[in-house]
C-alpha cells in the first residue's frame, strides 16, 4: 500500500461516494421540485451543487482501499459484468453505464486486477466514443499502466483524470444531464459495492460509511431533479434515487466538533474545523439499504 495513502486523499477531493465534508449538507436539506422552477433555473441550481458534491464525494477507489485494510477478499461477483457496451442504445445507457464501469475500473486497479480492468476498459472506450467524449480517455496509456503494477498510482490518477475531463465537458457543452447519470452511475455502483460487502463481513467502519450516504443521495436527488421530467428513462432513475432515500428515511447522522487543525491552501496555512460523524443505524434499516441498493443496481446494469 506503499504511496497509495496521498493518492486517496487526493482522489477524494476530486471524484465521486461519501467523507467528512458532508455535514456543509443538511440532511433535512428539501430539494425544489422539477416542476416547479423553470428548467434554466434548475439547471443552474444543479450546476452550483456539483462543487458541492465532488468535495464530498470520495472515489470508489477509496473504498475499495477501506475494504483492503479490512482484508476484505477481491470477488468478481461485484462486478457490473451483465453490462454490455455494444448494447446500450440510448445517450442515458451509456452515460450512467460509464459511470458504473468507471467504479468497477477503480476496484479493479486497486486490487491490482490487471486483465479483467482491461477488459471492462474496452467497454469504457465504446461507451466514451458513442457519447462522443472518447477524446479525453487515453486508453492506450491506461491499457499500458494497467499492465505495469509498479504504476498503479499513476493509473488511478489518469483514469480519474479522464472522468473528471468528461464531466467537465458535458457540463460546458449543454449536457449536464450525461455527466450527471456519469455521477449517479458512480455512487449507485460504489453503494453497491459497500453494501454486498458489508453484508459478508460486517464491519463498523463501513457500516458507518454506507449510513453517511444519506447526506450524499440528497445532494445526487438535487442534481438530478431538473432531469426527472425528461423522459421515461431519467424519470425511473429518480424513483430509483427515492426509494433509496426512503430506507435512509430514519438513519440518524450527528457530527462532534475536534480540535481545528491548519492545512496548507494555495500557498498558504488556513485554519479548519475537523469532526467526527456518528451514525445512528439498526441491522434492520441496514438490512434494507442493503436490499433496495442491489435490486435497483441489478436492474440498471441488466440489459434489456
């Protein structure tokens, strides 16, 4: 695990699930309904919540690490494999099964996989190319890093990279709502991850980790509303999305103030509050999370 401690800090400012940030978001937080504000206006609404979220979403990356420290085994079976890149016919197929693949890709590297990673890359490829975004995927160089484990650091870092290059298009070129099923995909597969996991090794730590999402699935139910009434397809993702927040609807989340510690930003020391979260979650409500999350996970990566 040599090195990999500074990259999952980094990673965790930049990509995608929950971290310690997420009590700048209420968890009573009442997101405008899609219907009734003007789309333009939800629309930017969405746009300003993204810095928002990515600072408190970390990569599925990270826990893929927290399940190495836990000694958790690498199993296939976690695996989005059901999804087929040559048979996702719609912009929305593509973009959220990027963003599940995208998850799997993390794990996949972190457990050091290198021939399975190769193969579900090839999917990515297609996908990114039928969004027309596969200009910012340098595959070939990720294919060369996922066959050298001696630089696994920086092929974490150029496959976050890429990602983070598409969202940053999409939003720039009038697709947010690619970039947002991109997000969406991410998290339902990272969920599904620690949740599969969670119930085969029952650990505290991850079980604490999979009760703080409830700060993250509001944000993400944020960022999706202005897409809800687009079609059939964004407005299922959304029922998805609540019935999910419906089985959080009594976890409790409360958060203690530490000791401010100072950090170096842009060339200089600031000063910032730290805390610690403490999770209020029954075996029954987790049993539930646990059941909705793979239900709707297994029908978005089942192909029709």
């Amino acid at each position: 695990m040599k090195g990999k401690s500074v990259l999952i800090l980094l990673l965790a400012l930049v990509f995608f699930i929950s971290c310690r940030n997420s009590s700048k978001t209420s968890s009573g937080f009442v997101f405008p309904e899609a219907d009734s504000i003007p789309l333009a206006e939800a629309e930017k609404l969405s746009a300003e919540a993204i810095a928002d979220i990515s600072n408190n979403i970390a990569s599925p990356v990270e826990i893929a690490n927290l399940l190495q420290v836990l000694s958790v085994p690498f199993s296939p079976d976690y695996l989005a494999s059901a999804i087929d890149a040559n048979k996702q016919p719609t912009a929305f197929a593509k973009a959220l099964s990027l963003g599940i693949l995208g998850a799997d890709l993390g794990y996949l590297n972190m457990y050091e996989k290198t021939g399975t990673a190769i193969n579900i890359l090839s999917d990515i490829k297609k996908l990114a190319e039928g969004l027309k975004v596969g200009q910012f995927f340098d595959f070939e160089t990720i294919k060369r890093l996922s066959l050298n484990k001696s630089n696994l650091d920086s092929l974490l870092f150029l496959s976050i990279d890429s990602y983070t290059r598409i969202d940053k298009y999409l939003r720039e070129n009038g697709n947010g709502h690619l970039s947002t099923l991109m997000i969406v995909g991410v998290w339902i597969e990272g969920q599904y991850l620690a949740t599969q996991v969670v119930r085969e090794f029952p650990d505290p730590v991850l079980k604490d980790r999979i009760g703080e999402q409830k700060i993250i699935l509001n944000d993400l139910i944020m960022l999706a509303a202005p897409y809800c009434n687009r079609d059939i397809e964004y407005r299922a993702l959304c029922g998805y999305l609540q019935e999910i927040k419906d089985h959080y609807r009594d976890v409790k989340i409360t958060y203690t103030l530490g000791d401010p510690v100072s950090v170096e930003k842009n060339g200089g020391l600031v000063i910032e509050q730290t805390e610690t979260s403490n999770v209020e979650m029954s075996d029954e409500q987790l049993a539930g999370i646990i059941e909705v999350t793979r239900t709707i996970r297994n029908k978005l990566v089942i192909n029709n």
